[in-house]
C-alpha cells in the first residue's frame, strides 16, 4: 500500500491574500471590509456567540434586509476573483508529482474558518481531498438559512482526526470516537504537514509538533512578526514567505520534509540494509546574524543540523557491520567566523556530533565521519555573490576541486577516521586555530575578507 502524506491548509492568508468574503461578497453589500467585521463581531459579543456563528448569521440577516439572494451559486461567484499566493495554482500538481516520485501519495486538505462555497469557487477546490470549512445549509428555495457546519479556531483539531483516521464524513462521530489501532489509522500524523498564517491555526501547528509531524507558518510582510513570534515561540517548525513558485525556500522545505516521510515510511514498511549515508545537503549565508532574516538563520540550523540528525537516527538501525555514514561539516567548524557565524556554528554541531555518534555507533561496526572541506570549487560559491555580480567572498587561500575532496573522504572513511580534511592549508590552519586565540583568529579573517 502506498504511504499517504497528507498537506493541511488554512486557506484565508495562507493560500489566498485575505479573508475570502473580502474580495466579493462584502462588497456586494455596500460594505468595507473593515464595516463588515466590526458589525459581526459586535453583535456576536452582544449577544455571547460564538464568533463564527456570527458571522455567518450577519451574512444572512444582511443579504435578507438588502434583497439580496444568499444561496450556493452566488457564493461561488464570490470566490472567482479570489487573489491567491504566487505559485499557489500549480502548485498541488507539482507536488503531488515530487510525491509520486518518492513513492508516496501526497494528498491535500482544507481546514479554513472561511466558506466552504466562496473556496470552491476559487479554482483550486478540486485539487483537495476534502474541504473542511464553514457551510451554510439551504432551504427548500435554495437560500442560506442555517449553518451546517462551523469550523472555528479551536475544533479545527477534530478535523485532524478525522483525517488521520480516515473518517472524513463530518456526520460519523462514532467512527470517530471508536478506539483504533495506531497501525491502521490512514494518515500517521508522523506524515502530516500543516500550513498556517497565525494564532487561529496554533491549536493544529501545536498538535503537529506534539504527534510528530510538522508546522509551518507563512506571511505577509504585515503580519511577519506575528508568525516569527510563533516560530520564537516553538509553536512552528518553519516560516516562509507566502510564496508557493518552484524553488522557493517553502517549495524546497516541504519537499525536504516529504522526502524525509518517505524514507521513513519505507524503512518500516519492508527490511532493508543501508551501507552509505552521505548528509551532503545544506546552505549558507554570508551575512552579519542581526541583517539576516530571523527565518533563514532558523532554517539553515533546521537544514544543517536538524536533518542531519533525522537522517542519522532514522538510518542507523538499518545499517549492518561495516556500514558508514559521512557528514558534511566544514574547516569552518573549528573556529568562530564572524558573518558567516551561523552556518560555522552548525558546521561545528555537525563535527561534534558525528565524532560522538562514531563513537556510540562502534559496537554497532557501524563508522560515522565528518567530512570538513576548506574552499571547495562548487555551486555554493558560485551563488556567494552580491546583487551586482560581485563575490561576497574577498579572498581565497586555497580552493581544491570536489573530486579532490571526495577521493581523500573515501580513503579516511576506509581508515576508520572520524574527521577527514583534504590539504596541507586547510590541515595547517585548523592546527593554527587550536593553538591561536579565538579573538586573534576572527581578527585575522576581518582583514582578509575587508570587513568591518
């Protein structure tokens, strides 16, 4: 059976660019946004209502007293000039796609406060599994008269549930509530990725993180610091900008994450034996910490560190006598280096962990080194550059090939060296580094990359 990961969205500022009954349908009254919600949210803290509720309730009372006829078809329409994200309608074909490629199926779901007519007008609609959202049900004449369903900030979580054990008829509690084994539930939560934009999605994003699966947070620049506080918080696991194109830092997270479900998925499913595992992935930022986005420097330490670890443990089991793992580390991780401070800090929890881990992992025959190049002729330094073109790197003091590198790795891993470094400068000035005050090395540096 094909392991399933399920993607759960909010869908007002996280897949479209506001609250959906702001593009049509409170125009359509004569109303601004701001008007709107200040009368439903009045009249619901008048009279003790549940804030959804009444908002759906001032839907109908003013289409009624406008003349206005509130049924399904023209709540759709209110959602055909909807502004979604960019790279939001292309976006599920395009995953779903990656999905298949890891072997796993990627499906998509909807748990949003907003209404569930106006998203399916939207153009998307069809690309969900389901679409838990307020709905109202229809009279005889085929006009709005009671809310079916209310989907507010707290019982968003049942909805989880629901599709973790693959009850989606809203109607059926009992098979809800029936006790089921953890094995045969549809979707584990270990495979689910919920993607919010603020405080009505943290009752989901906190259960993500309590059962194993993963949170992310997207924004706007007007509400950035809200969701960097969630991410501050640890209420979150990642935040992005709203932006779903190809190769976006959300499209690569998300891919990443399904990645590492699928490996997971397929080291339980059937019996297997790893001989190599090479963490090769990671990024950096040439950049003083304070001008860098809060969420890059989160997500490099999320890439460089995190995955690594995962990686490392979700492996290790399955590997026999004489397997081996090699860790990308850096000549970076023996020293402080200012405006690249993050990426040497992960660079040295990267040596230190795979030094301590060879040596948890020696009973096993199971070897794990780390991988520490000096300046390596690869992509990461053809994307060090400025916006004019310009190396944000000023000088190099050796630069050595990857196949240089590579063929020094595969001769200490035979060794059985838990560090490997290729080059008599890069040997010579980690010896230096050891020997050297730290406040003298970074002074060096400073001068030879003319920083302030």
């Amino acid at each position: 059976m094909t392991p399933i990961v399920a993607l759960l969205y909010d869908f007002d500022k996280t897949l479209c660019t506001t609250d959906m009954e702001d593009y049509a349908f409170i125009p359509a009254l004569g109303y601004t946004p701001a008007e709107f919600w200040r009368k439903a949210n009045d009249f619901g803290r008048e009279n003790r209502m549940d804030g959804l509720l009444a908002y759906m309730y001032t839907m109908i009372a003013e289409c009624r007293a406008q003349n206005i006829r509130l049924d399904r078809d023209f709540l759709v329409r209110c959602g055909h000039g909807m502004e979604l994200f960019p790279g939001v309608a292309d976006w599920f074909g395009r995953i779903n796609e990656f999905g298949r490629s890891q072997g796993v199926q990627v499906e998509h779901y909807v748990i949003s406060s907003g209404l569930r007519e106006i998203i399916e007008g939207s153009g998307i609609a069809r690309e969900f599994r389901e679409i838990y959202a307020c709905e109202f049900f229809y009279d005889g004449d085929g006009l709005a008269s009671w809310p079916k369903l209310d989907v507010n900030f707290t019982n968003k979580t049942q909805f989880v549930y629901r599709i973790n054990k693959g009850v989606l008829d809203v109607s059926d509690d009992k098979t809800l509530n029936d006790s089921m084994p953890d094995d045969s539930k549809r979707v584990p939560f270990t495979n689910m990725i919920y993607v919010g934009d603020g405080l009505s999605d943290v009752p989901c994003m906190k259960m993500m993180r309590a059962y194993g699966g993963q949170a992310i947070a997207v924004y706007q620049q007007e509400n950035r610091q809200g969701v960097e506080d969630l991410l501050a918080k640890g209420r979150v696991d990642f935040i992005f900008p709203a932006d779903y194109r190809a190769g976006t830092d959300l499209d690569a997270t998300i891919r990443n994450i399904i990645r590492k479900m699928a490996i997971a998925d397929a080291l339980a499913e059937e019996p297997v034996e790893v001989g190599l595992l090479v963490n090769a992935s990671g990024f950096g930022k040439f950049r003083a910490v304070v001008d860098t986005p809060l969420e890059v420097n989160l997500n490099m330490t999320d890439l460089n560190c995190q995955a690594v670890v995962a990686l490392c443990q979700l492996t290790a089991p399955y590997m026999p006598r004489g397997g081996q793992i090699i860790n990308i580390a850096s000549v970076a991780a023996f020293q402080p280096i200012p405006y690249i401070n993050v990426y040497g800090a992960t660079k040295a929890f990267v040596l230190s962990f795979s030094r301590a881990l060879n040596r948890e992992l020696r009973s096993r025959g199971v070897r794990v080194m780390a991988l520490c190049p000096f300046w390596t002729r690869t992509a990461f330094f053809a994307r060090a550059t400025t916006e004019g073109g310009e190396s944000v790197v000023k000088k190099y003091v050796a630069m050595y090939e990857p196949e240089q590198l590579v063929q020094r790795a595969w001769r200490d891993a035979r060794r059985g060296k838990d560090v490997s470094q290729f080059g008599f400068v890069a040997r010579f000035q980690t010896a230096l580094t050891k020997l050297l005050p730290h406040s003298l090395v970074m002074d060096v540096w400073m001068r030879q990359q003319k920083l302030q």
